[in-house]
C-alpha cells in the first residue's frame, strides 16, 4: 500500500499547463538531455580546420547546452582545380517491328556506328556515309533497366547521400525511349523508382520524424525540436492534406509493379549519426514556363480568368495553373519560387507524389508517338541531414550543420522536326518552343566546350533558357552531371539521330569541377548506438499487486499427513482469517484513499477546468488577433500580386526599351564605324594631295631653276657671240687693205677636207682663239650617255663630252637608276649629204611603281658645213687669175660672211660648230 501511494504521489505536482511535465525532469523542454556528457573529439582530416586539435582532446560539455563548432563556410570553387568530364552514355532501344530498316549499330562497348539509310544522299564519290561516336559507356537492346542503373545512377544516389549533388539527363529525338528509361514500365521500373529505394533502403532506419525539417521558401532548411515537430504531426493529421501522402494507404495498382524492385541495392558507409529527410518536388517546363505539378490550384479572385478565346470564363471553378519564377538564394543557386516539396518516408510514398504529378504532365498524340511529352520535367530529390548531440538521442538545433543535397532527374522533352509530327495549331508552337530550349542548351555547351579549349572567357547564354537558367550551377561546379543519349535505330529518324549524335559529342567534351566534400560537424562518431546500450533494459520495478501479495502473512502448510490431524486445518483457517481481515482493513484504507484521492482528482480538475477556461479566453484573443492578420496577410497578398503583375509588366516594358536601347546604340556604333572609316579615307586623300603637291611643288622649282639658268646661260652665250663679231669686225675694219688673195677652187677645198681649223685671225697680233671642250649645263650631275651601236665615228676636231657620264649602246634600267640625266646621241643624214648629229637629253624620274622615266627637255644638233658648199653670186664674181684660181675674199662684208658663228643656248664655246656662210653679195 504503500508502494501505491509512492506511485501516485509525484502526480500532485503537476504543472498547470506545461506539456513538459510528461518527460523526465531530466530532459529540457525539447527532449535534450541535461546531464554532463563528454565528448571525444574524432581524428580530424588534416584538411579539416579542427585538425588543430588534438586527438585526444577531451572537452566537456555544459549541462544547459550543447554547442558545436561551426560549420566553416565553404567558397565555391575552392576545389576546382580538379575537374570530370561530363558523363555521356548512349542507349539503343529496340525497333518496334523487325523488318525495319536498322541505321545504328553497336560496334563496341564504347562505340556506335552510323549508317546512312537507302534513298538518302549519296557523298560525292558514291559510296554511303558511315559514321563513328564514342561514348563513356554504349548499352544496346538487350540492355535491363538494372544494368543502366548500376553504371549511370548508382554513383549519383551514393554522392546524395554523402551531401554532394546530382543531374541526369535524358536526351533525344520523339519516340527514342527517354520517358521508358526515366519512369519505366510495369514489372521494369526505371531509374527514378530504383534511385528511391536505394535511397530509403540506405537511410531507412535513420530518418528523422515527420516535419523536424521543415521547408522555407528560401531554398533552405528549417530544424524543429520534437515537440513542435509533434504538434504539427497532430495539427496536420486533424486536417488531412492531400499533398502529403500517408504511409498507411494502400499502393495504388496502377504503378506497383513500377516500384516493385526485386533487386536490393543499397549505399554504403552511411553516417549512422545524422537523421535524414526527404523531400520531393515535381515541376514542368512548358513553352520556356515553369510549373508546379504538385500544386493544388486554388480559386484566385484578384485576376480575371480568361479562356482560349481572349473571352472571361464564366465558370470559376478552374483555374490554369500559374508559371513560377526562378530565384537565386544566398548562394547563388537557383531555384523555383513556391514550389511545392512534400516530406516522404518511403519509396511508395515517393512514387505516389511523382504518379499525382504526373498526370499533369502535358502529353499529345502526334504523327510519331501516341504519348509525345509535350515539356521537360523536372523530378527533385532533395535529402536533408543533420548530426545527432552529443547523447545520440535528439537531431542538434544548430541550422548552420544541415547539409542539403539534391538529385534532379531531367526528361527532356524530344526534339521533332514539323514536317514528320505534322504538327499544327498549339502543337506546333510547342515543337517550336522545345527546339529552341534543347538549341539553347546545345549552344551553351559549345561555349562551355570553346571557353575551356581556347581560354576564352565568353557569356554563356544560360538566360536564353528556362532549361539552362535553372541548372547553370551544375555546370558551375555544384555536383555531377550525367547524360543518357536516346536513339531510335530506325532509318527515318538517321537525320534527328545524327543531331543528337553530334551534341553529345560536344557535351562530353565540357569540363565541371568536382563538388567539396561536407565538412565534419566534429562529435564524437558512434553515438547513437553507444548512448543505446549504455540505457540498457527498462521494466525492472515490481508490480504493485506483487507488493501487496507480499504484504499479507504466509500461509501454513496444508499438507494433512493423519486422518485425525486436528491442527492443519484449524492453522490454515486462523491464517485465512487474519489474511481476510487484513483484506478488509486494507479495502478500507483503500476506500479512504480512493475518498482522498477523489477529492484532489476533483481539486486537480477544477483547477484544470480553471486553467482551460482561462487558456481558451486567452485562445479566443489570439484567434482573433490570428484573424486579423490573415486579413491583414490576404491584402497583403492581392497587393503583392497586382504588385508582381505590375512588374511584370514593368519587366516586358524594360525588356522592350532594353531592345530599342540595343539597337540604337548598335546604329550609333555602325555609324562611329562609317564616320571613321571616312575620317580615315579623308586624312589619307589629305596625305596623298599633300605628296603630290609637294613632289609638283619640287619639280617645277627645280624645272624653273632650270629654265632661268638655261636663260641666263643663254644671254651669256649671246653676249659672247655679238662681242666676238664686234671684236672680227673691228679686226677685218682695222686690217690695211692688201691685195686681194686668189680665192682657192673647189677641188682645193675638197682636198683639205679632211683638215679645218679655225679662220685666220685677220689682225697679226691678235690672240688665238682657244679650243674647249663642250661643256653640259648640268655638270655637276651623271649623266647615262646613249650612243647607239650603229653611229659612226666623225672625224672632227670637236666632239661633245660629258663628265661622270655612263656610256651604254642600250638603255637600261640598272644605268637609269645611278644617274639624274640621259643624253641620246642620234645620227642622220641631211639634205645636203651630210652627217648632222643631235644630242637629244632629258631628266629621269623614279615611278611610284619603283622604276625610272625619262622626260625629254632639249635637243641640241651638231651639223659639219664646208665653207665653200655655198653658191658664189654671180653679180660680183672677181675676175680669174692666170693660175686658174680665184681671187681671195678682200672686203668686208665677204669676209664677215664667213665669220664663225653659234647657236643661241648653246653650252659649248666657239669654234665648234661652223655653220655660218659667206653673205651674199647684193646684186
């Protein structure tokens, strides 16, 4: 009894309210344990900053909280020295019928061979094209589902686990087996169902409860202590959500044999002192717009809804589903706004939330595939860890140790060409919008490709599309990548499949950094089953009805050994007896107990009923404060959407000046271009006028420098002539008369041909006249002499020289170029039977082109006469003399006659041309 009462005595100290006082009064109010702990701290990685730290450091751990050393934070690209390519693996699905024509063949493991069909282009020496693409891995026809996990999405699900991220693609023309390879089919499921249940299959029996983490919409996440994580499970199991599936409910048929796996497949080294989450969300890229498949479409009052006819839709009851924005969290990593994630705890559950979504999903039936996905979905498996305390027992309430990793498994929409789908209408914008997602990505992985070979540092257009928008960080270093290459062997896809043969070539080629590994959180490893066996097994308090057995006597042996034994009976009977008043005494204690405690049960419940009536008044306020801040927050809300439709609205606007600004300033830099382009021609017309004029302005100074000194020399020469004839003349005036000399015949004259010389002087004193050469106005410069090798050599006293002169019998180039003057020796014969001999000069000038040119100035003749080649006038013929000669020449005007003249501009002195001849006497 009194063992009873110790039992129920601690209930009397009940708090009012507190929903604390069920744990044990040592556990703080979120179930962590207060007692002091010791933590060891495990041998840290030498990269690890812990690593100062030593080994067997000991640190012992406060009774109020336990703390941990915080998460470094990570940069990124820290580890980008080292780099994988991207893993490019090729599937061949079977063909439908096997009459078919095949133009894909496998050659190897690695290699796959291309054919060109019958009634395609021929090349050009007539034989048929054939083609060969490696890849990292080729699976043929006869390829399992579990063969293809094992070598593409096994690593992946295993760096998931491990906080590293994952993307895997599956790429391809319409009707090549991508949607069959992502999903699969009934009795073979496909990659997605297998990588959910090696996932739970690994980190099945450590997985936090339901709503511990809790999703924000900021791409991260929240951590609940148990409590709260039980009124949320109470909260949202008294309103049952259909977006959060329950483990209870039965598999739909529909998809179980999908997620029937037959093969277990599970990770390894699993860190066994973290609790896991799992998170799932399911979205579409239609027409380069995003789509939430999860999300349950409410009745929206604020726009008006408008069907396909531009007309307001009188039925209200549905609303098409609204497209959402990409945003960039804290990290720089991209993400959906509001999307939809729902916690799973199983692969059933998993499955059950990609079927819902699914069947969202646009399909139509085009010319080529009955189900033609019609957008490219993205399905996210998002895992969430966070380290146990330092007991092992509850998840540590530290958000900067949550490690959030995630696996996006990509089913690409397939690329089609319109005039095989026969598309029309809204099919054939979707084709449109498909190829041009699928063009945008295959560009950015050029530039990827081009950036990484040659060093340059060009844009990646990730903003052209949706598609590469939301997975640019992938690219960007943040986890793997992997691409499963599609094709359809048959003939009438080789075009389409050559394409894709040709991007998966380039995108093989694309470098992405390695992800960092996690950081450790720095507890002592193997806590949770530690701190397990240290409880050890509960339920060693006795029972109460064993203590109140014990408390009554013992009973005396009822063994009757004699028929006349007369105390057995009368023992066993007292003792019962004392057992039975003992029985009542103990019912009325009992009784009186009951009474007692009745009383304080009623105390305790009046008290209860106070503190209720009390705590719902207090209820009843904040509901209706609740309430007015859901008002407040619902106009808050239709202000932020006519908010986000204005700038919506701004956002096309800006795009739009954004455009024109683009085009303007793409004119005014085409017309800078032309404005210099002529500024340029007009400086160069500028220089050339310049030379000309200059090299003009230079030739004529030096053609008038010429021509004054040619006139000045030719004044001079005549200055001379006209003195000369003054000086002749004063002498023949001077002379006394003699007799008059015989006049000698012509055939003395033609005898003494061949000897002239200068006339007599006629005074005896007289000076001789003396001989020089012929002098060129130029003497100073070179002068190339041209005598022609049929000239013939003249006999006379007086022959034209030229100093620094170069004599040549042909004109040449080499000997124009050493020399500023040319002087042509011409002969011929003139009228009168005579040899006249012209000097025919000129001025050489160099050409643009490099050469040399002559410019011809002034011809000077030299012509041999006889004296007495002229005709006698026959009015003063002298008389003849005995001898037979003729009387000589006496007066003066004969003799002035045959005086010697010159050439007016003529460089050489007198006495070299006699071309004067005797005056003829008047009649």
């Amino acid at each position: 009894m009194r063992r009873a009462r110790a039992l129920l005595a601690p209930q009397r100290r009940f708090p009012d309210s507190s929903s604390a006082a069920l744990e044990p009064p040592t556990r703080g109010p979120c179930g962590r344990s207060l007692r002091p702990a010791v933590l060891v701290n495990p041998r840290p990685s030498p990269a690890s900053p812990r690593a100062r730290l030593g080994s067997s450091e000991l640190t012992t751990m406060k009774p109020a909280r336990t703390k941990t050393p915080r998460k470094p934070p990570v940069k990124k690209g820290s580890q980008t020295s080292l780099k994988d390519p991207v893993g490019v693996y090729c599937r061949v699905r079977p063909l439908s019928l096997p009459e078919q024509e095949c133009c894909i063949e496998v050659i190897n493991s690695t290699t796959v061979q291309l054919h060109t069909p019958e009634g395609n282009r021929l090349n050009r020496n007539g034989d048929y094209k054939e083609t060969q693409y490696s890849f990292k891995q080729v699976f043929g026809t006869h390829t399992t589902q579990k063969e293809l996990f094992d070598v593409v999405a096994n690593p992946l699900v295993d760096d998931l686990i491990h906080g590293k991220n994952g993307l895997l693609f599956t790429y391809g023309v319409t009707g090549s087996g991508k949607t069959h390879t992502m999903t699969g089919s009934p009795g073979e499921g496909g990659l997605l169902p297998r990588c959910l249940d090696m996932l739970f299959n690994s980190i099945g029996s450590f997985q936090a409860k339901r709503y511990v983490f809790k999703s924000n919409d900021r791409n991260s996440m929240d951590i609940q202590c148990e409590v709260d994580a039980l009124l949320e499970r109470q909260k949202r199991e008294a309103t049952p959500n259909p977006k959060t599936p329950s483990s209870k409910r039965q598999v739909d048929p529909e998809f179980a044999d999908m997620i029937n796996v037959q093969e277990f497949c599970k990770a390894e080294e699993v860190d066994e002192d973290s609790v896991y989450g799992v998170f799932v969300s399911y979205i579409e890229i239609y027409n380069n717009y995003i789509y939430d498949l999860l999300e349950e479409v409410p009745f929206d009052p604020i726009k008006p809804k408008w069907n396909s006819c531009s007309t307001p839709m009188r039925n209200t009851d549905f609303v098409p589903p609204q497209s959402k924005l990409l945003r960039e969290d804290k990290n720089h990593n991209m993400y959906v706004a509001g999307c939809t994630e729902v916690e799973v705890k199983s692969t059933e559950e998993a499955f059950e939330v990609f079927w819902r979504g699914q069947k969202k999903r646009r399909i139509a039936n085009t010319h080529l595939n009955h189900e033609s996905s019609r957008s490219h979905s993205v399905f996210n498996i998002k895992l969430v860890q966070a380290p146990l305390d330092a007991d092992g027992d509850n998840v540590l309430q530290e958000k900067e140790q949550i490690t959030i990793s995630q696996l996006s498994l990509v089913d690409l929409a397939g690329s089609e060409r319109t005039n095989r789908t026969k598309a029309e209408g809204n099919r054939l914008r979707e084709a449109g919008n498909i190829n041009q997602s699928l063009m945008t990505l295959r560009t950015c992985m050029e530039v990827l490709r081009e950036n990484q070979t040659y060093g340059t540092n060009k844009m990646v257009p990730y903003r052209d599309s949706k598609l590469t928008h939301l997975f640019k960080n992938y690219f960007d270093g943040e986890g793997k990548v992997r691409l499963i290459v599609c094709v359809n062997p048959k003939a009438e896809d080789y075009e389409e499949s050559l394409q894709v043969m040709r991007f998966a070539e380039v995108t093989q080629e694309v470098e992405v950094a390695r992800p960092t590994d996690k950081a450790i959180c720095g507890l002592t490893p193997g806590r949770r089953y530690r701190n397990q066996a240290r409880a050890g097994p509960v339920g060693d308090e006795p029972l109460v009805s064993e203590v109140v057995l014990q408390s009554f006597p013992p009973l005396p042996s009822c063994e009757l050994l004699d028929v006349n034994d007369e105390q057995t009976l009368p023992r066993l009977i007292e003792a019962l007896e004392r057992r039975h008043h003992l029985r009542q005494m103990m019912i009325e204690e009992f009784n009186r107990q009951s009474i007692t405690f009745k009383a304080l049960l009623q105390e305790f419940d009046n008290a209860v009923l106070n503190k209720e009536n009390y705590i719902q008044g207090k209820l009843n306020e904040k509901e209706k404060v609740i309430s007015g801040q859901k008002l407040e927050i619902e106009r808050l809300e239709k202000k932020n959407k006519t908010l986000e439709y204005k700038v919506e609205i701004l956002e096309k606007t800006a795009t739009i000046y954004e455009e024109d600004k683009r085009n303007l300033q793409q004119e005014l830099e085409t017309q800078n271009e032309k404005l210099q382009r002529q500024f340029s021609d007009k400086r160069r017309l500028e220089a050339r006028l310049q030379g000309m004029v200059t090299e003009t302005t230079m030739k004529w100074e030096k053609e008038c420098e010429r021509r004054v000194a040619a006139k000045q020399l030719e004044m001079q020469n005549k200055l001379w002539v006209k003195d000369e004839k003054l000086k002749q003349l004063k002498a023949i005036v001077t002379e006394p008369k003699t007799e008059k000399p015989e006049r000698p015949s012509r055939e003395r004259d033609r005898e003494k041909v061949t000897q002239r010389s200068v006339s007599p002087s006629p005074i005896p004193n007289a000076p001789p006249i003396r001989l020089r050469h012929r002098r060129s106005r130029s003497a100073g410069d070179r002068w190339v002499d041209h005598k022609p090798a049929t000239n013939l050599q003249t006999e006379t006293v007086m022959q034209p020289h030229v100093p620094r002169a170069i004599t040549v019998s042909v004109a040449n180039e080499k000997a124009l170029a050493k020399c500023e003057k040319y002087m042509l020796t011409h002969q011929e014969l003139a009228s009168d039977g005579e040899i006249e001999t012209k000097l025919i000069k000129g001025d050489v000038y160099k050409t643009r082109g490099g050469g040399q040119s002559v410019q011809f100035t002034e011809i000077e003749t030299l012509k041999q006469e006889s004296p007495t080649s002229r005709k006698r006038r026959s009015s003063t013929v002298a008389p003849a003399q005995p001898d037979g000669t003729e009387s000589e020449w006496t007066d003066v005007e004969t003799r002035c006659s045959v005086a010697v003249e010159m050439r007016a501009g003529s460089q050489l002195g007198p006495g070299y041309q006699h071309h004067a001849q005797p005056k003829r006497k008047k009649p």
